[in-house]
C-alpha cells in the first residue's frame, strides 16, 4: 500500500506512527486460545465455534500439537473498527494476523 496516502497517527510526543491495521485472520490456523481477544482494545474480534463435524474432520495438518482448543476459533467480525495497534499479533502463538496500512480516503 502506497505510505503516502496511509492514515498516520501521532503519539503524544508528536512523533508519527502508521497504525497496521488488522485484514486478515487464518481462522485455519486459530487454536481459539482468546489471547488476542483480550488484548484488543476495540471491538475487533469474535469468537465462534467450530461445527463439531469440522472438529474431527479438518485436522490433518497439525503439526503442532499445542493447541488450546480446537473446538472454537477467532474472527474478524468488525474490522473497520480497527486501529492497527498489532497488540493480537504480538500476543497470537500461531501467527494468524496479517496487517496492512491503509490508505486515507479523500
Ligand atoms: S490491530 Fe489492535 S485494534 Fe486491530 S484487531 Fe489487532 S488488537 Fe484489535
Ligand atoms: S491469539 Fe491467535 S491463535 Fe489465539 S485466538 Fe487469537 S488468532 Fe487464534
């Protein structure tokens, strides 16, 4: 995204900052530990349960077996309430963020 045009904020020193903003989520990868749920300071992201047939069924691919609960993973049910503090990503174990800039609109 163009750095330009991305929304930028300030902290109370002055200095600038551009916040990176929450725009996706693996919820294939989400052990729905909850550790970014309580970090977020907006109302960002809930928490939903797996189909119980999903449960079973989708878990092939798991290398790791650490998970804290299989049966319930994390979405990005508001996103646009985002301020792209990164606080999830610094808490989540399996690095299921991805963020991004975002440009201001005009
Ligand atoms: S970047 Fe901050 S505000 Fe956005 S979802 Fe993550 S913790 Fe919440
Ligand atoms: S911290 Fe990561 S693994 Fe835990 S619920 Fe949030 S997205 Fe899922």
């Amino acid at each position: 995204m163009g750095a330009e045009n991305a929304i930028t904020g300030l902290t109370r020193g002055g200095t600038p900052w551009v916040p990176q903003f929450a725009v996706a989520l693996d919820e294939a990868k989400c052990i729905g530990c909850g550790r970014c749920y309580k970090v977020c300071p907006r109302d960002v992201l809930t928490i939903v349960q797996r189909a119980i047939d999903d449960v079973d069924l989708d878990d092939e691919d798991d290398e790791d077996e650490d998970d804290d609960s299989d049966n319930s993973f994390m979405t990005l049910s508001n996103p646009m309430d985002c301020i792209g503090c990164e606080a999830c990503s610094r808490v989540c174990p399996k690095a299921c963020f991805t963020h991004d800039t975002a440009a201001l609109a005009v």
